[in-house]
C-alpha cells in the first residue's frame, strides 16, 4: 500500500443502498464482504446504508466517494454509455488492486 502512496489505515467512506443488490445479496452483505477485504490489506471501509431515493441524489450530485448500485445509463445518447465520469485516486487505487482498473505505469 505503501508504494501506492497509500497510508495504512486510511478510510474508505461508502454509501450502500438498502435492499437486495446483483445475484440477490443483500447490499449490506456484499458491503460487508468488500470491507473485510478491505481491511485485510490495512483500509477501514465506513459503511452508510440508505434509502435509494437518497442516494441517487448523492450519486447524482457526485458526493458520494464510494457508492453502491445496480447501473444503467440516464439518457439514451451515446455519450451517455461512452463516456462514465473519471474515476477519483481513491477509485483508480481500488480498480488497480482488484485488477479492473490497469495500473499507472511508473
């Protein structure tokens, strides 16, 4: 984590919506399973639960570091599904580390 430029520790707020998510887990239960991944490489995952109405409104204002849900697109323009917002550093590290996101090269 370290040549990451990643401290120990550092903390990870998410935002998880209530109810079921992907394959039928509960979002809750998948958020749990992350955070304990999480903390075995030294990340304190913060887990905040709520409503769908209320975090779309956080997902669309951009507020939200981590956020869980289902996607789909919001408009029916191409650019619409061409183009996702950039990624935050703390995003890109997490893509690096799982693999979805290539790594910077030095």
């Amino acid at each position: 984590m370290a040549a990451a430029g990643v401290a120990e520790g550092t903390e990870i707020d998410a935002i998880v919506p209530n109810g079921t998510g992907p394959g039928g887990i509960e979002w809750a239960t998948l958020a749990a399973k992350i955070q304990s991944d999480l903390a075995q490489v030294g990340l304190q995952m913060n887990i905040q639960q709520l409503q769908s109405s209320e975090l779309l409104n956080i997902y669309r204002a951009q507020d939200g570091k981590m956020v869980f849900m289902n996607w789909s697109p919001t408009s029916r323009t191409r650019t619409a599904t061409l183009r996702p917002s950039p990624p935050t550093k703390r995003a890109r590290l997490l893509g690096a580390m799982t693999g979805t996101i290539p790594r910077p090269s030095s």
